[in-house]
C-alpha cells in the first residue's frame, strides 16, 4: 500500500510565509508571526492541492492538519476579539456608542492611511540607491624626503636611553617580597591568601614586584596561585 | 566653489557616492557651493536624471537628494543583483505604520488600542526592517514604554521628503462616510436587547 506524505513535507507560500507548515505553526505559537495576518482559507485551498488522493494514511494525514487548522481558526478569531479587560482594575469598563464611534472614525481614518502607504511603498519599491557606502580609502603613502632622511638617520643611529626620571627609585627586592609572602602564608593557617590583601598599603611597583615574587614562588612549587575566572580575584595559598 | 569643477559636477559626484539621501547643508559644505549655486545645480540635475530618458533618477526623499536608478529598470537591476524584493509588508503592518506616522510617536499599547488588537508582533518585525524605531519612552506612563516613531528608511520606501508629504489624517475619510458609521453603529445600538 502507498503511504501518503507526512504533513511535515506540506509547504506553504503565502503572502507572509513560505516554508514548511509546521514551522508556520510554530512562528504563530511564538509568536513570532501575527495569526491574523494568516490567510487560512487560502491555507486550506493549498492543503487541498497538495493533498494526496490516495495513501494508507491519507485519513491520519487529512485529521492531523484539520486539528491544527482548527486550532488556527479558535486563535484567529481570540485574536481579533478585543482585549476583555476588568474594569475593576481601573482600565474602561462598558464603552458607550459615542466612544466607539470615535474610535471607529479613528481606525477607518488609520486604515485608510495604511492603503495609501501600501500605493506609495509599492510605487518606492523599485528605486536603488546609487551605490552602497564606500568604505574608508587607505590613505596613500606620501614619501616626504626630509622625514625620510630623519627616519634613515634615526634607524642607524645609537639608541637614545629612555629617560627614567619618572619611575620611583625601586626599593624592594623580590626575595624580601617573597619573605613577606611567606610570612603571610604562614599567619593565614593554610588559607589561601587574596592578593589584594597581600599588596593592601604598596605603591603600584610594590605591587607589580609582588606579583612577581609570588609567580616566582609558585614557579618553584612552594605557593598555588587560584584565579577561578580571568580578570576574576588571584588568591595566593601553600602548595 | 571647489575643485575646478562645475556646481552640479560637484553635487552628481557627492550623490553618486552616497547610499543614503544628503542633506543640503551637507551639499552646501561639501561642493563648497551658496544656496543659490546648490539650487541652480539640482535644478540642471533634475532635467538631467529625467525620468523619462534617464536609467538614474534624482529623488528628494527624508529630507535629502538622492541618485537611485529608475523604477522601470528595476527587475533588470535585480535580475543583475540575483536579489529578489523584500516581501511586501502585511495588511497589519502598514496599518500599525499609518497609526504611527499619524498619530505618532506613540507606544506599542497605544497601536493595539488604535487598532484593537495586540500589534507587539507586527511592531517587531516593523523595527527589525528599520521602518520604525524607539525614540524615547513615556515617562508618564507606568513602567515608561517606549516611544516609536517612523525612521528614516520609512520615508525613503514611501517616497517622502517628511511627514508633511502625506495627506493630513482628516482628510483620509469624507465626512459623509464618517456620519455613515455613525447611523449604522446608532441604528445597530437600538436593536440591541
């Protein structure tokens, strides 16, 4: 006996959709597609054309769309329903024939806009801007000679050396900082130690000189350095 | 003026080279050119890009110029592009578009209320093609939502220069016709139990 196809192989195209069913399904569900703009008797004229006639499973096939085509039918028409709200809650309450003729007036007034929208954006539809955006042109090299000669004389001259004037004279050798974090291991009774507590009170080269007297201890496998997540707090603690 | 070239030398290029419409201060300043020089320019150029002889168009839309190519050479360009056209926008859409260049800028509440159905999805969608976006928020609403206006690729796809190039809302709808809605909402009020 033939089977026929699953409803998984139904493709739709509308106006607003084109792929499998089920996905159309599913974009309502989430969503993600208004279930009022879906037309569904047009769906249900599709359905039809690509129905096979015969199969072993034609009937499972014909149940399982009409279920979900009624479910899209109960969800259209909840979603064109006003919003039921609770007038206890503040919001209106019953609305008086003045107040929806009003509101009407204002919708036929937007709809009609939104036919005159449709003409202009159908009418702008074939318009192509000149050209897409440029990207930035690399600028082009201009040989000054005079910078030239200044960066020729600069490459075979003696280097200069920096000038240091601005560093704090170092006092602090890396065996006294490793002594101090010794001692402090010492103190913490095995707990692993924060950095930012080993280095509380010193200036940014104390600090910088800490950190490498501990990456030296734990070069040589007498200190575990822990930072769980980077940039995240270094903790210092006893091999 | 700059560059040896002449005025509407100087504006083509500047357009040419540009994807979005340019402002006229920005033609001013660029082509280095005085109000009077900048409109003779456009004026040669619209007779130029004519619509009739010419595969490139000048358009004044969002408050610029811009070159496009001619609307009639659109399935050649993108038959050339191997791209198709967006899909159309949906019933819902343009409503929730007219709601917003009208009665704008307004909240996502304030469009479902309009229209009397929940138009977030919609709304969605409109912002993901650039057709609206969030311009502020309503401070003096609870939770202040955010404010949506129409953006500039809007006016671009509707062919309009600003919002004053769309027929005032009041006159979208005749009066008779209103005064019709009104008889039969009255006539369908007094037959109700």
């Amino acid at each position: 006996m033939i089977r026929s196809r699953p409803l998984s192989d139904f493709h739709v195209e509308i106006e607003v959709y084109s792929g499998p069913y089920e996905w159309l399904l599913a974009l309502i569900l989430r969503h993600e597609l208004e279930v009022f703009e879906v037309p569904l008797r047009e769906l249900v004229d599709l359905y039809l054309r690509d129905r096979d006639e015969v199969g072993a499973d034609t009937l499972e096939r014909d149940t399982d769309f009409a279920g979900s085509a009624t479910a899209l039918v109960l969800l259209k028409s909840r979603s064109l329903f006003p919003a039921m709200e609770d007038p206890a809650d503040g919001t209106e309450g019953e609305v008086s024939a003045e107040d929806l003729a009003d509101r009407l007036s204002l919708y036929l007034k937007v709809r009609r806009g939104a036919e005159h929208l449709r003409g202009r954006f159908e009418e702008g539809a074939g318009y192509h801007p000149s050209g897409h955006a440029l990207e930035p042109r690399k600028g082009r090299l201009r040989v000054d000679r005079r910078r030239l000669e200044m960066a020729t004389r600069r490459m075979f001259s003696r280097l200069e050396e920096p000038s240091l004037a601005h560093i704090d004279r170092i006092t602090l050798s890396l065996e006294e900082l490793a002594a101090v974090i010794r001692g402090a291991i010492a103190g913490s009774g095995g707990r692993p130690l924060s950095y930012e507590e080993l280095v509380r009170g010193m200036d940014r080269v104390g600090r910088a000189l800490t950190f490498a007297a501990a990456v030296s201890l734990a070069s040589e496998g007498e200190v575990r350095l822990l930072q769980e997540e980077p940039f995240g707090e270094l903790r210092v603690m006893p091999a | 003026m700059m560059d040896g070239a002449g005025p509407e030398v100087l504006v083509e290029a500047i357009l040419l080279v540009s994807e979005r419409p340019v402002e006229e201060e920005v033609l001013l300043s660029s082509a280095g050119l005085d109000r009077d020089g900048l409109e003779r320019a456009l004026s040669r150029l619209l007779d130029k890009y004519d619509a009739r002889s010419s595969g490139v168009v000048l358009r004044r839309v969002a408050g610029g110029w811009q070159l496009a190519t001619n609307p009639r050479c659109a399935e050649a360009i993108e038959r050339f592009r191997g791209e198709a056209r967006p899909t159309p926008l949906s019933g819902a859409a343009y409503e929730v578009l007219s709601c917003v260049l009208y009665l704008g800028p307004m909240t996502r509440g304030a469009i479902s209320a309009v229209r009397g159905v929940n138009s977030d999805a919609v709304v969605r969608n409109l912002i993901e093609r650039n057709l609206l976006a969030e311009v502020g928020a309503d401070e003096e609403s609870p939770g202040a939502p955010a404010l949506l206006d129409v953006t500039e690729d809007f006016l671009i796809a509707a062919s309009a220069g600003s919002r004053e190039d769309f027929p005032p809302l009041e006159e979208l709808v005749s009066e008779e016709e209103l005064a019709r809605v009104r008889e039969r909402l009255k006539d369908h009020a007094s037959k109700e139990p």
